[in-house]
C-alpha cells in the first residue's frame, strides 16, 4: 500500500537492524486519515471471507481494526493483556511470549463476543515472530470460531512470522512488508513477491 510506505519512509524511525518507530502515526500518535485507507484495504483484501468479526489485541492494533470493522461493517473484539476487573467469568486466553520484549502475557477476550458461527479476521499493527497471531488463533480455536485470515499493517519480512504462519495455508495480508533495516534504510518487498 503505497500510501503506508510513503509514510514509514517520511516519519518512521530505524532503531536497529530488527526495530522500526512508527510512533507518529500508529503506535503512539495516531493518524486517522491514513488508518480509514488502511481500513477500507483490510475490507478490500477480504471481501469475499465472509467475515462476521474482527480480532485484535489491544492497544496498537484496535485503531486499524476499528477502521476496518467501519468498513466491513462487523463488530471488532480486541483481546486484553491485563485481567481486566470486570472481565471474570468465561474467559479464553492463551500465553503470548515476546522473543522482542522477553516478557509472556497472558491475553483473554470474553467467551460472550465471539462463538462457533463467527468467522473471524485477526488485524494487528505489526507481524514479527507471529507470536500475538498464534495466541489470537488459539482463542479462536477454543471458541470453535473459523479464521478468514489475518491482516497486518506492517510485517517484518525478514523475521519468521509471517511465514510461518503462511505455511499453515493461512491468508495473511501486510499492507507493507519491510524486507530490510540494514544501515538505517527502510526496503519494501515488492508487490506480489512474498
Ligand atoms: P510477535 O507477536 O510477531 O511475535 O511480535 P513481538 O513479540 O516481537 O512484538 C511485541 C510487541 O512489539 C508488539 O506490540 C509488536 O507490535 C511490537 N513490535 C514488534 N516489532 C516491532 C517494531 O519493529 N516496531 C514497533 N513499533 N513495534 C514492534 P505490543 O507489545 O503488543 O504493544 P502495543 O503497541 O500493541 O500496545
Ligand atoms: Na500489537
Ligand atoms: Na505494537
């Protein structure tokens, strides 16, 4: 998505060869206008899923995912990384280790919003070692809901998430797909070569 790259080459930041800082307009700072294209490009890219329901874990992922559900028209869960008070009874929940942060959460989601005749989208701001995808699928599974597929806004190409779970015939589509930090450049992968 062009406009997407345009904006991580103008206000991202390389931090390292492995971490890039889009604090501008997605992780801290968020810019609306940009998340209703990236929207509108999820519903495009899975029109014909049948999706019922959009997931995503909270915080960074719920802008786009709300953009998306906007335009889908379905309602958007976000899982919660903190037990949550009033969030008790019924959960589902699966273990998220962060190979980047080193830390495990815990993620859950009400068994209330999403159930076996969901058909389910999972959106999140960036793809990694996949490990957040692979918790959001386990709490799908323990629902009996399907998977569409899963969309990401930004995907590093060169870590293993997005292979890995391509190979499990999974659709994933990234709105950009950074193949490269090296030497403070930022380098797309090309459209259509995965
Ligand atoms: P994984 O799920 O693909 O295995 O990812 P990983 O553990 O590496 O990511 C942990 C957190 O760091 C996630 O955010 C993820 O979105 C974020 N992250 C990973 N790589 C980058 C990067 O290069 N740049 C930025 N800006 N973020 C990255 P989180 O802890 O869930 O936080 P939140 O932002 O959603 O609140
Ligand atoms: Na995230
Ligand atoms: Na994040």
């Amino acid at each position: 998505m062009k406009s997407l790259e345009s904006k991580i080459l103008n206000e991202g930041k390389v931090l390292s060869e492995t971490v890039l800082k889009v604090d501008s307009f997605l992780n801290h700072q968020i810019d609306p206008k940009l998340m209703r294209q990236i929207g509108e490009e999820f519903a495009a890219r899975f029109a014909d899923a049948g999706v019922t329901k959009i997931l995503t874990l909270e915080s960074s992922g719920i802008a786009p995912s709300v953009m998306a559900g906007l335009t889908m028209n379905v309602p958007v869960v976000f899982a919660r990384k903190r037990k949550s008070l009033t969030l008790i009874n019924d959960l589902y929940s699966a273990e998220v280790h962060s190979f980047t942060k080193k830390e495990t959460n815990e993620i859950s989601i009400s068994s209330e919003y999403i159930n076996q005749n969901d058909v389910v989208l999972v959106i999140d701001d960036f793809l990694a070692n996949g490990q957040a995808v692979l918790g959001l699928m386990d709490i799908l599974k323990q629902a009996g809901a399907s998977l569409a597929g899963v969309g990401i806004v930004i995907e590093k190409g060169f870590q293993d998430g997005g292979k890995m779970i391509r190979e499990k015939g999974i659709q994933v589509e990234s709105l950009a797909i950074i193949d490269s930090l090296a030497e403070g450049n930022v380098t797309f992968r090309k459209e259509g070569a995965l």
